[in-house]
C-alpha cells in the first residue's frame, strides 16, 4: 500500500516539484563540498608554494658556512698560528648541518651518497689544513735554521781557535740579511678569492760572512781548507732543506687550494640539485593547484549539467503531466459533453421508440378488441394485427440495437420491396384509427402493382406510420389522404408522398417549428403525445437522402409532402408464403423435447409441432428434464435461456455431459444481443431461435428426414466425360471434393458460431464455393438450393434465424452428401 502511494506521489507533478527541490538541494551541497575541498587544496598548494624551502636554506647556510670556513682558515694562517678551537666548532656546526640535510633526504641515495662525500671532503680538508699549518710552521719556525747557523758558527770558531796558534790573525766580520727569493704568490683560487692580499713576510735569513785576512803557515792552510768544505756543505744541505720546505709547503697549498674547490663543487652541485627540486616542487604545486582548480571546475560544471539535465527532464515530465492533465481535463469534459449527449440521444432514443411502439401496439390492441366481439373473425382483422405485430418486432429489434441508441443515429438496410404493397400494409394498418373516428381512409397510386425498387422499407412504413398518425389524430372529421406519384429519372425512381387531411390546420408561425424535437402547434397543446412524429419523419426522410415540407390553414386542414428516390429493382422470380416450403416430416415417436417456464410458449411449440405431425413432450422446469428417463429417438432439444432455479445454459452443460453428441439443442430466447449470442453458442448450443418466432423458423432447424431420405441424385457423367473414363482421376476428385467440402463445413460452421456482420459476405462467398464444387459432381439439387441460399445471402444486410437455419440444413445435406460419395464412389467410410 505505502508502494503505491510513493509510486502515486511520484507520478504527480506535486511530487516531480518536491523532487526537483530536493535534487536542486543535493546539487548545491555538492557544489559547495566540492568547492570546499577545492580551495582548501589550493590553500595548501599556496602554502606549500610559499613556505621556505627548509632544504635550499640548509644548503644555502651550509655555502655560506663553508665559504666562512675558508675563511677562518686564511684568518688562521694569517695569525700565525693560535687556537684552532673556533674552527674545529664551525667544522662540528657544518657537520650537524649536514646530518640535518641528510634527514631530508632519506629516500635519495644519490643525494646521500653526495652529503656523505661532502662530509669527508670536510674531514679531508681539515686534515689538509692541519697538514698545511704543520709544514707552515716548520717554514716559518727559524729554530732549526739558526741551529744550523749555530753548527756553522762552531766550525769557524774551530778554524779560529787552530789559527791563533801560527799566524796572524785579520778578522773582519760582515752579517747580510737574505730575503727569501719565492715571491710567486702561490696561493689556490680560494685563496686568491676569498684571501687578504698578502704581505711582504717579516721573517729573513741572516746570513754571516766573516771575512779572515789571516797569514798562516801551510798547515794551518790545511786547516782552513777543512774548514771551508764543512761550512760549504752545511749551507749547502740548509739550502737545500729550506728548498724542500717551500715545495712541500706549495703543494700543501695546492692540494688545501684544490679540496676546497672540490668541496664547493660538490656544495654547489647539491645546491642546484635542490634548486632543481625546489623548481620541479613549485612547478608541481602549480600543477597540482591548477589542477584542483580545473578537477573542481569540472566537477561542478558535472554536476551543474546534471543538475540542469535532469531538472530539464523533470520540466518535461512536469510539463508533459500538465499537458496530459489538460488532455485529461479536456477529455473529461469531452467524455461529460459526450455522455450528456449519449444521454439525451437514450432519452430521445427512447421516446422515439415509445413513440413508434405505440403506433402498432395500437393496430394490435384495436383489431383484437374487434376479434374479441366476432363469433368469426374476419381475416382482415387478423392480417392487419400479424402485419403490425412484424413492424413491432422490427421495432424492438431497433431498441435492441446498442450502437443505435449510443449513437442515436439510424441504420438503413436496403432491400427489394413492392412499393404499393408497402403502402396497403400501412393502410390496414391504421385503418382501424381512422374507422374509430369514422374518417375516410384514401389511398391513391399512380404506378403499377407490380412496381418493385430497392430500399428500407421498415424506415418508409416508419415516416407514413407517423404522418398518418398525426394527420387522423388532428382530423375530426372528413378523410384523410396518402397519395403516391413518381416520375423516372434514369435508373432510379423519383416518388413524391402527399398525406392530407381536413383537421384543424397550423397557423404560419407554428410551421416553422412543428419539425422540432418535442414541440406541437399551439392550436394543438391539448392533443395527447410526445411532439416527436414530425421530428423522426424529418431524420428518416433527410437521412435517405430526401426531404419533405408540410402546408397548412389553420381550420382548413394540413399536407405534409416528402421526396424519396428508389432503385428501380427487377421482380423476385419466386415470392411464396413463408411456410410453403416448410420440410415434410413423418410422424414418429418421441423426437422433440421443448422447455420453458411460460406455459404459453409451450402450447404455441405444441400447437405447430403437432400441426406438422412431430412427436413431442414440453417441460415447464429443467428439474423435469433432467429426472426424465432418456429415449434414444429425441433429437432436438429446445429449451429457454433464462428459467427458475437453473437456467437454460447451466441445462445444457449438464444434458451435453450425459446426452450423446448427434443431439441438438436450440435456444428459445431473447437474448439476441452479439455478446449474449456468442455466450450462448459457446455454452453447447447448436443454435438460436430468437423470440419471438414465426412457425416456419421453428419448424426449419428440425430435419428428421435424413436416415430415411433417399441418397442426393449425383450425375457423374460429365466428370466421367472430363476425365476420359479415368477411373483413378475421378476418384482423386471426388477425393479432393470431399475434404474440400469438409473444410468448408467446418469454416462454415466457425463463421455462424462466431458470427458478426462483418463476416456475413465471407459466409455467401463460402457457399458459393461449396454450390459451384457441388454442381460439379453433378449434385444438382443440392448446388441450387446452394446457390439459392447464396442469393439471399447477398440480399439480407444480416443473419436471421431463417437463413442460420437453412445454412444447418445445408450442412448437414453436405455431410451426408461426402458420405455418400465415400460409400458409393470411392469405397471408404466416414473417418
């Protein structure tokens, strides 16, 4: 239940619009959450962007510490020694840097590889530097100088001291200050850079010459020569070990020179890779923030088109139920406009027919009031009540009709009349009204007795019907007329029909309203009736096509003129009584079984069973017929639909569940409606006999004359003659012929039980096809009366009673005829 009400709220556009509110709701959260999640991403992309780069600091520091680095080691050298402290502290500070920028870097093993060679250039540099203070300090430092100058010293006061014992000594002593000769500044680009111009060294190498004027003898010459070599190669290994000194100093200096470079080759190769990284990142966070921004735009633009996509479709289908609801509303009051119309048409459809019954129904009750008071009726009388109790049949078959009365619109079925036939009928007809009033019935012709056209008879007897009503209904006194006149025109006949009298007459003004639906003169508001007699001449008249006027004075009578044309039509070769060619049946035993409620029915069955010498029993109760012993002669069964306790279908189920199949029961009812009639045939009927019934449709669904009627005469000599004498190829006609004939049976068949107007030409033209193979095998009586069957066919606008019934008796001459020709002719029974 709540399924369905969802479902019955959603289908409406109450529950389209709350829907659509709520998705224009989803969209705008989404919209904002998305918005949301994108501008914090970009927060962060700005943020990222704008942070310092811890890294690039760190290696920016570590330049600049390493540059100061050299620094202080330049201020180092420059002291002349001194406490090393403060840069062995930079050298510790720079390492702890280091291991901070390696913490950055955990994931990179090239840039770890390059910090851990960055490290060890530092420790070697150290190394470098203390190695090259060390040998500085051995250049530099004069003790080992002036302990060599000390040695020389001592060897000329040897020579001295061996001198003053044999000669005269002249001592003159001069001292020389040397500056040291490598003035090349061989100091590392570095050193050059970064370096304070160097200058001028304060150290100098004093070198002492002493100048001796001595007269010796010869062996103290000996000695002095002695004494010479020495001093030589002492100053020659001083010499060479100050030489050695400088070079080692230099290249102490080059290697220092060529480390830093090295260091800061490497620094400057990890400052651009983090430079690079720094770029890549900041390139990246752009990306990434351009892509938030376009991912962001994107969803929303999504979710915006879908948004406004399914709100479309929502406008659509909103727009579609208002249309439809319009429709709807449009329809319904079509449906309204169409049902009041429907119901106006019942209602003048019913007093139309109130107003057509009462017209026969009069004949019936005035001509039988009349019979009642003669000891012999006269046949007149009686024609004339037979004659109006067929045109209030064909009227209650008209109310009948649910598409007329639906509609309110008449149908026409054309037929070939006498017209002057027509005319008498309705003369004696009403002829009795005008007796009543002792007014003089005249009817003038001027065509020929024999004059037939084709046309709708019933609708013609329906518009003299009323005129002449009316006309002796106003008339008083004098007569009233109903004269007929045509005139040819081609092939159609053009008739013109004048119904006067000397009533009361119309004044002018009431003759333009008198053809209105329930309207009469004024003169005339005391007359008795419904105003609608005129009104239904005028349809039927306007509807075939004619047209009709009326004159009158008011005191001097009236004339209403009408103009119908008809086909000319040629005379019907045969026009017998109905019951002239009724089957001749033989008395036997028990054969009918008749059942229904209303005794009256049952002994008017009687009386025309009996007249035609049928054997028969009546059951007033279908209690009855199922407790009566079961005779193997009854036939046919005729039995009323609607009875008390059970009625007539619910019967026949139960008699088909225990009677054999040959047996056939026929249904006496009223029930004539197309949906009552399938229902009918479907329940196990064989057949409708529709009340009320004239004695010949009853009498001609009975055959009982078959098993004992001589076979159909088969002349087989023009097959014979077709075929040569080919025995072979006649029986392969004759083959063909019969289960063509049962396949046309069984179609047949089909069609009557499930007949509707439509397939009525489908009926004529099966059995024309089974008249034609039926004169072929030369079955000549039985292909006319075929064939005869076909032309009535091809006549009637629908199915009778008369014509289903004939069609039954065909079928079953059919049958036996297949039989027949089986048994005779090709030596085979019946499978």
């Amino acid at each position: 239940m709540a399924d369905n009400q969802w479902k019955r709220f959603m289908r409406s556009i109450k529950g389209k619009v709350v829907f659509a509110f709520i998705l224009a709701c989803v969209a705008l959260f989404l919209a904002w959450n998305v918005s949301k999640g994108a501008f914090n991403e970009m927060l962060g992309a700005v943020e990222n962007i704008s942070a310092p780069n811890d890294k690039l600091r760190i290696v920016n520091d570590l330049s600049r510490r390493v540059s100061q680095l050299d620094q202080m080691q330049r201020m180092q050298v420059l002291r002349n020694g001194g406490s090393n402290d403060n840069f062995f502290n930079e050298t510790r500070s720079i390492n702890r840097s280091i291991d901070t920028l390696q913490g950055f870097y955990q994931n990179d093993r090239v840039q770890l590889w390059r910090l851990k060679s960055l490290r060890k250039l530092l420790r070697d540099r150290d190394k470098l530097f203390m190695n090259y203070l060390q040998v500085r300090e051995k250049l530099v430092n004069n003790k080992l100088f002036s302990a060599q100058v000390e040695v020389l010293n001592d060897l000329v006061d040897k020579n001295v001291k061996a001198d003053s014992a044999a000669v005269t000594t002249e001592k003159k002593i001069s001292t020389t200050i040397v500056y040291p000769q490598n003035n090349e500044d061989r100091r590392g680009f570095f050193g050059k850079l970064f370096g304070k111009k160097k200058k001028p060294a304060d150290t100098a190498y004093k070198v002492v010459s002493e100048q001796l004027n001595i007269e010796k003898d010869t062996v103290a010459q000996a000695i002095k020569d002695s004494i010479m070599t020495s001093m030589t190669q002492a100053v020659s290994r001083i010499e060479k070990n100050q030489l050695r000194k400088s070079a080692q100093f230099i290249n102490q200096e080059v290697v220092l020179a060529n480390a830093n470079t090295k260091l800061i080759t490497q620094i400057l190769s990890i400052l651009k890779q983090v430079e690079n990284e720094v770029v890549s990142q900041i390139e990246y966070n752009n990306t990434h923030a351009k892509a938030v921004v376009n991912t962001s735009v994107e969803k929303i633009s999504m979710i915006m088109l879908g948004f406004f996509l399914i709100t479309l479709i929502l406008v659509a289908l909103i727009l579609i139920d208002i249309s439809r609801s319009n429709r709807y509303r449009k329809e319904l009051e079509e449906a309204k406009e169409i049902a009041e119309y429907h119901s106006m048409a019942k209602q003048r459809f019913l007093s139309n027919m109130s107003h057509e019954i009462r017209t026969p129904l009069q004949s019936i009750i005035g001509y039988a009031e009349l019979i009642r008071q003669q000891e012999h009726p006269r046949r007149n009388h009686i024609e004339a009540i037979y004659q109006s109790s067929g045109h209030l049949v064909q009227i209650v078959d008209e109310v009948l009709d649910y598409n007329r009365i639906i509609s309110g619109k008449f149908t026409f079925t054309n037929s070939v009349f006498n017209m002057l036939e027509v005319m008498t009928e309705v003369a004696s007809v009403v002829r009795f009204q005008a007796e009543k009033k002792q007014l003089r019935l005249e009817l003038k012709a001027n065509f020929s007795p024999q004059l037939y056209v084709n046309g709708d008879a019933f609708r013609l007897k329906q518009v003299l019907y009323n005129l002449l009503g009316n006309a002796i209904k106003f008339t008083d006194e004098g007569y009233v007329r109903l004269a007929v006149s045509s005139v040819m025109q081609g092939e159609r006949l053009n008739f013109t029909f004048r119904v006067a009298d000397t009533g009361m007459g119309m004044a002018p003004a009431d003759l333009q309203k008198i053809f209105n639906e329930f309207e009469q003169a004024d003169n005339n508001q005391t007359q008795i009736g419904t105003g609608l007699g005129l009104t239904i001449s005028k349809q039927l008249v306007e509807a075939q096509g004619g047209s009709i006027h009326v004159s009158s004075r008011l005191g001097k009578g009236s004339q209403f003129i009408f103009h119908l044309s008809f086909a000319v039509a040629a005379a019907p070769e045969k026009h017998h009584p109905e019951n002239a060619h009724l089957p001749v049946l033989k008395a036997g035993t028990e054969m009918v079984w008749v059942v229904d409620d209303d005794s009256f029915i049952l002994e008017m069955c009687s009386l025309m069973l009996t007249k035609h010498n049928i054997s028969h029993r009546s059951f007033n109760s279908p209690q009855q017929v199922l407790d009566a012993a079961w005779t193997e002669d009854v036939k046919y069964i005729l039995m009323d639909i609607r009875m008390p306790g059970m009625s007539g279908i619910e019967l026949c189920k139960a008699l088909r569940a225990k009677l054999p199949a040959e047996v056939q029961i026929f249904a006496l009812t009223a029930q004539v409606i197309p949906q009552e009639r399938e229902s009918i045939l479907a329940a196990g009927f064989n057949g409708i006999v529709k009340k009320p019934f004239k004695e010949h449709e009853l009498i001609e669904i009975l055959d009982f004359g078959e098993e004992e009627t001589v076979s159909e005469e088969i002349d087989m000599r023009s097959l014979e003659q077709m075929t040569f004498g080919d025995k072979d190829q006649l029986a392969r006609i004759l083959e063909l012929f019969t289960d063509d004939t049962y396949n046309d049976i069984n179609s047949l068949k089909q069609l009557l039980e499930n007949y509707s107007d439509e397939v009525l030409e489908q009926i004529a033209i099966t059995v024309h096809r089974m008249a034609g193979r039926t004169a072929q095998i030369g079955a000549k009586t039985l292909a006319a009366d075929l064939r005869a069957a076909e032309l009535e066919l091809n006549k009637a606008d629908t199915l009778n009673n008369m014509h289903t019934n004939k069609l039954l008796a065909l079928i079953i001459r059919l049958q036996h005829l297949r039989e027949q020709i089986r048994r005779e002719y090709l030596h085979s029974a019946e499978v």
